[in-house]
C-alpha cells in the first residue's frame, strides 16, 4: 500500500484584488532583472529546473512577509507540523515559460554549510495575466520516499490560489507549455520558505 500524499492546503484568492494587481504590475517592469534559477551551491541546470527568478519583491516584499507571518501558525496547525515560531520568510518570484520545469525534489536544506534556520512550511502563491496563455505548470505533490516518474497530486497553478505544505515534502513542477514565449504570458509564482530558528 503506498503511503498518502504529502499534506497541503490549498487556498483560493489568497490577495485582494488590489495586492494581485500590485504583484502582476511588479512583476511585468521587473522583467529585465530576472535571472536563470539556481540549484545549491548556485548551479544552474536547466534540465532540473528551468525558470526566470527574482528576489526583489519591492513593495510587496513587506505585505507577503506579514501576511505569511499572520497565517503560519494556522497552517501549521491544520497540517499537523510540529509548532514553531516564524523567524524569516524567504521570498522568490519565478516566471516559468515554455518549457520551463523542476525535477522532484524537497525544500529543506541538504547541503553542509550552515543553514539560516529550518525551512518548515513551504507556500506558492500562483498569479497569471489573463486570459491565461500558458498551459501546464502543475505542482506535483508525492508520497515521502517518492522516486522519479511516480504518481502524485497535481495542483492547477489557478490565479490567485496559494498552496501551503511541510517543506520537507517531495515535489516538482510539471512543464510549462507558453506558445507566445512572451515573459508577460509566463505562470508566475512567489515561492514562500517559512522558517523556524535552528537549535
């Protein structure tokens, strides 16, 4: 019997309207400032992930911090996580374009320098501009001890939906199929860490 999928939430129209908005607008002028995605130890391998990313949210660095913050305890909480106290909330946007992708793999540290702290709760905030122009881009939740090409859970990167689980879950992104290969076309995602002090 295989174990059960990794736990999550999934919430819809997580920002209001304005916020959303605010995000898209950020997003669309900061286009020349993203760069390829990097894996540990800055190595960019396109064939594990593949995506455009930023870590200057401006103005809504500070909102999406807060709001993080606010609700943590809560997701924890309802997924069971071992409670902790927030002490950072990392943030990265991410355009994913045609073709754009990453392997199975977990959000906690596994590298052997020291980290700042635990990741314990992952987020991805989902936003598009619309009509949407891009198909694909699912977020694949599996099983712990999952393997390459395993079934899971794909979730539909929807507008303004927000996905939270434990970060040391098994997951990857589905490809991305963006005929236009216009950046503005792009899913576009923040990805949340949500950390707990190191002992």
């Amino acid at each position: 019997m295989n174990a059960p999928i990794l736990p999550h939430l999934r919430i819809l129209d997580f920002l209001d309207a304005e916020t959303h908005a605010a995000l898209l607008a950020w997003t669309l002028k900061s286009e020349p400032r993203f760069v390829p995605a990097q894996l540990a130890g800055g190595m960019v391998n396109p064939e594990v992930r593949r995506a455009q990313v930023l870590r200057d949210l401006g103005p809504l660095a500070a909102v999406l911090d807060a709001r993080m913050r606010e609700e943590a305890p809560h997701w924890a909480a309802a997924l069971r996580s071992t409670p902790f106290t927030t002490t950072e909330v990392e943030l990265e946007l991410a355009a994913h374009n045609d073709g754009a992708h990453f392997t199975l793999h977990s959000d906690t540290y596994s590298r052997a320098e020291v980290a700042r702290g635990d990741r314990m709760l992952s987020a991805v905030y989902y936003f598009h501009r619309q009509p949407r122009a891009f198909e694909g881009g699912a977020l694949r939740l599996h099983r712990l001890g999952a393997a390459p090409g395993d079934p899971g859970c794909d979730i539909a990167p929807d507008d303004n939906s927000l996905v939270v689980f434990p970060a040391w879950g098994p997951h990857e992104v589905m490809p991305v199929r963006c005929p236009s290969l216009a950046f503005a076309d792009s899913r576009f995602a923040v990805n949340c860490w949500i950390y707990r002090a190191r002992a």
